[in-house]
C-alpha cells in the first residue's frame, strides 16, 4: 500500500463531473499529474478553472468523479490529500492587518506545526524568495508581487508534494508576472514539487510545459506545447489556443 | 494527525482571532459601550418604571441595574457572536476562510476551534464589562466570577453556531448584516435578558409565550443563576442542547458534501 501511494501521481483526477444547478461546469474531466512536473491549466474566463480547483482543495464537493492526491482519495482521506497540497487561491487570503511572520505562523499552526518549526519553515521559505527583511511587516505594507509571493511562501511551508496555483498573477504587472512565473518553475525544479497553475493568460506558458487547455469545463487538449500547436497546425501556443476554445463543442 | 497537532492548529486559530481583536481597538470599544449605555443610562431610566420583585436567583430585592447586567452580559456575546459570523462571511468571500476549510483536519475541529476563538474573545470583553459594573456597584458574589465561565462558554457557542449556521445561507456580507438585524434584536428583546418573564407575561401574553421559546433567554438566565453561584438546571439543559444542535446543523451546513454551501454550488 505505501508503495502503491508512492508510486501514485502527484494529482490524478478521473470522470469528474461538476454541474452549478442545471448548468454544467465541469464534464467527464480526466488529469493526472506526475511528482515534480509542472502543468498549465489554460483557459478563458468562465471555462471551469476556478471550479476544478474547488473541487481539489474541496471547497466543492462532487459526486461524480474521483479525485486522489498522491494516491489519498480526497472523499475518503481528505485529511491525508490536504496535507499533501498547498493552494494559492486567485483571490488574496493573508490577513492585511497581520505580519509576515503572523500569518506564516497562522498557517504552520493549520498544519499542525508548532510554532518554532513553522518560524524555521517561514524563515527558509522567504529566504528562498529574498524575502526575510519583510517578516516582521504588515502586509498591508507590501506590493502586490511581494504578497503573492508570501502566499506561495506559505502554500509551501508544510512541504507539499502539490502545489496549485489559481491565477496567482492576477493583479500584478508584467514584470512581477514573469518574475513570479519564473519563480514557481525554479521551485518545482528544486524541490520536485507539482504545480497545477490555472491562467488564461498566454504568455505564462512556457515552450518546455505541459499545458491543458480547458473550456466550457471539457479539456480540449492535453500535452507539451509543441504538440499542441503542432496538432492545431499552427505557429504558437496562442494560436491553438484560440482554435480551441473557438470550437463549438461536440 | 497527532493530537499534538491538534492542539497547535487550536491554537493557531484562537491566537489570530485575539491578534485580530487586539488590532481592532475600535471593535472592543464599541462591544463595551454598548452594554455599558444600558447600564448608566437606560437603566438609570428604567429603574423607577420598571423595579424588580424578589425572584430567583437574587435573595432580596434588587435595583434594577443588578437585574440587567446578566442579559447584558448575553448582549456582548450576542453581537460577538453574530460579528464573528459576519467575520465568517467576510472572510469567505475574501478568501481567508478557505486556509481555514483547505487545512488538513476535519471540518468540525476546524469550525469549533473558530467557535471557541470567538467565544474566548467575547469573555474578554465579558469580564472588562463585569468589572465596570464592579466598580459602579453591581456586585455579584466573587466566587460568582469564576461560575459564570463554563455558562459563558456554552452561551458563546451558542450564539456562534447560530450565526455560523446563519452564514451559511448567505453568500454576500450586505445580505448577512440585513440577516443580523432580524436575529439579533428580536433575540435580545424577545428575552428576559432586559425583564422577568413574569413582568414580559403582564403586558404579553405572546410576547411571553415568544421569549419562553427564545434559546437565548436561557442562556442569560444561566448566567444570571452562575453570577449568584447557582445552577439553573432547566436553563442550562435547554442553552447546552440548543447549543449542540445549532452546532450540529452548522457544521453540517459548512460540509461540502451535504450541507448548504453545496447546494449553492460551493463555498
């Protein structure tokens, strides 16, 4: 059994359904990814993103489908699949009004931390990001970039094999965008993380990643970035992407 | 999860709800003003209009400020209660409320570590509240002090599974606060937090007949029988049981598989 959870992708999603009411938002949805790789979740405003996400953290709930996190089923083991993944929601969620170190600590103490090993993850974690002089800051007194930056601190400071990133960059400008993009490619490198990053914005998308582009809640396509615009029969990511998502669905 | 880490996640959530209470000083003073205008001026007012007969638990007869300051007690850990609620709301719809929901302990652990931050911050102000009174002559035996704790406890559960439960049939904090107008004050008039039920039956018959079902008239008078280091048995089975079904249906309306927030597609 430990070796079968193991060898278990970092995600897997299978047959997940989701609908608001008589509106389905997310239909038949089949994912997996592998420990440390790093995948974008392409898609236009109102193609599922959010939802999907939802349904990982399990803010939703789904009855229809299977969701596993390095193979702990999040119905059945909910508590073992959120241990294991870190989340960066698309809104902000740091307390303002609290430090650096406050809300850095809060969040060990959600992981069941005690204080000095969440000190020592907080600590190490904003190192990484060159950010240690802001510990003791309110974050009311950071930019945008810089706040971004402490929730992914955060979302990896209980070591987990899954980080997933709801449109993290919104709100920032083109630098802190590519700052931060470059930022989380380098984190899943070292540390062998996998990251799941929604965006609708193109040019997040590196040549190397593995994209999947998502609308109308269906995958429409599923793979590297030259396979995708090779398939497409077009130049670039952009261009596929827009023959995608233009289609009429079957 | 170790039970170790059960208890560092308690005390995280508790610490940030005091770090939080502490940064809003302007939150304190205003659930302290509130109690403390009925006390010097409503009830100066009130004092000769309504006066007191001898009832349980008091063994004389009492001015009609030592009367009110058990429901006034319930007034703060009303409003906390319901802003703490209010808190649930903002903070979801801001986004906090999911570091909460997406951290790795069962929801009901998670929801009754926010219950009890909210109620250790309302028996602060409780206690600052009781030592006003102290100090301007309200004076309930000292032991008394020490009894009220587990009532308090249980009242600020109460009305925070309440709220709670009320939170999650709104998604938007401009409908909550509509909402609160229409629990709070009914709650709080609607008791014998301001007048005896018997004085209530007197004018009412229905309006006593409302306040005799109204949970939250059991809760004061809890407190009001712990403040004289008695134990209402009748009025804590009633609060302790409201308070554990409230918390039941609240905790089952914060379940994404089955409670309220599912139905409306989410968090």
């Amino acid at each position: 059994m430990a070796d079968e959870i193991a060898r278990s992708p970092a995600l897997e999603i299978h047959d997940l359904g989701f609908a608001y009411g008589a509106t389905s938002a997310l239909d038949h949805v089949e994912l997996r990814i592998a420990a440390g790789e790093f995948v974008v979740l392409l898609g236009p405003n109102g193609a599922g993103k959010t939802t999907l996400f939802s349904l990982v953290t399990r803010l939703y709930d789904s009855r229809q489908g299977v969701i596993a996190v390095e193979g702990h089923d999040l119905h059945r083991h909910a508590i073992e699949a959120h241990a294991r993944m870190g989340v960066v929601f698309q809104q902000p969620t740091l307390d303002l009004d609290l430090t650096v170190k406050q809300n850095l600590l809060y969040h060990g103490a959600l992981h069941g931390m005690t204080r000095g090993l969440a000190y020592q993850r907080a600590m190490e974690q904003l190192s990484r990001m060159q950010m240690q002089e802001s510990l003791h800051r309110r974050v009311r007194q950071l930019s945008g970039g810089q706040r971004r930056r402490v929730e992914i601190a955060r979302g990896l400071l209980h070591y987990p094999r899954l980080l997933l990133l709801d449109e993290p960059t919104v709100g920032l400008d083109i630098s802190s965008r590519r700052a931060l993009v470059e930022h989380v490619h380098e984190l899943c490198a070292e540390q062998g993380v996998a990251v799941l990053w929604a965006t609708h914005l193109i040019d997040e998308v590196h040549a190397q990643d593995r994209v999947i582009v998502l609308d109308r809640g269906r995958i429409m396509a599923d793979g590297r970035v030259d396979d995708i615009t090779a398939a497409q029969g077009v130049e670039t990511i952009g261009a596929a992407f827009d023959r995608l998502v233009d289609e009429e669905p079957s | 999860m170790r039970v170790g880490a059960y208890w560092h996640c308690m005390r995280g959530v508790v610490g940030r709800e005091l770090l939080r209470f502490v940064h809003q000083r302007s939150r304190f003073i205003a659930a302290l003003v509130r109690p403390l205008v009925w006390l010097f001026v409503f009830a100066a007012g009130f004092r000769m209009a309504l006066g007191v007969a001898m009832i349980d638990p008091y063994e004389t007869y009492i001015r009609y400020e030592v009367y009110i300051v058990p429901g006034l007690v319930g007034m703060i850990q009303l409003f906390n209660g319901m802003q703490s609620s209010l808190s649930m709301v903002y903070d979801r719809e801001m986004g906090s409320m999911r570091v909460l929901l997406v951290s790795p302990f069962p929801r009901w652990y998670l929801l009754i570590c926010k219950l009890l931050a909210s109620t250790l911050v309302s028996m602060v102000q409780v206690y600052v509240f009781l030592l006003i009174a102290y100090l301007y002559g309200v004076q309930a035996p000292l032991a008394g002090y020490a009894y009220i704790l587990p009532a308090l406890l249980v009242t600020g559960f109460l009305v925070g599974a309440l709220g709670m439960l009320l939170s999650t049939f709104v998604r938007q904090l401009e409908n909550f606060a509509g909402i609160m107008n229409f629990v709070i004050f009914p709650m709080f008039f609607l008791s014998s937090a301001l007048y005896p039920l018997w004085r209530i039956r007197e004018g009412s018959y229905l309006v006593y007949q409302i306040a005799s079902f109204n949970p939250f008239t059991y809760a004061v008078e809890m407190i009001r029988f712990a403040l004289y280091e008695q134990l209402n048995l009748t009025a804590s089975g009633i609060a302790l049981a409201t308070t554990v079904v409230l918390l039941g249906l609240a905790i089952w309306g914060y379940d994404p598989a089955r409670g309220m927030l599912a139905r409306k597609g989410g968090e």
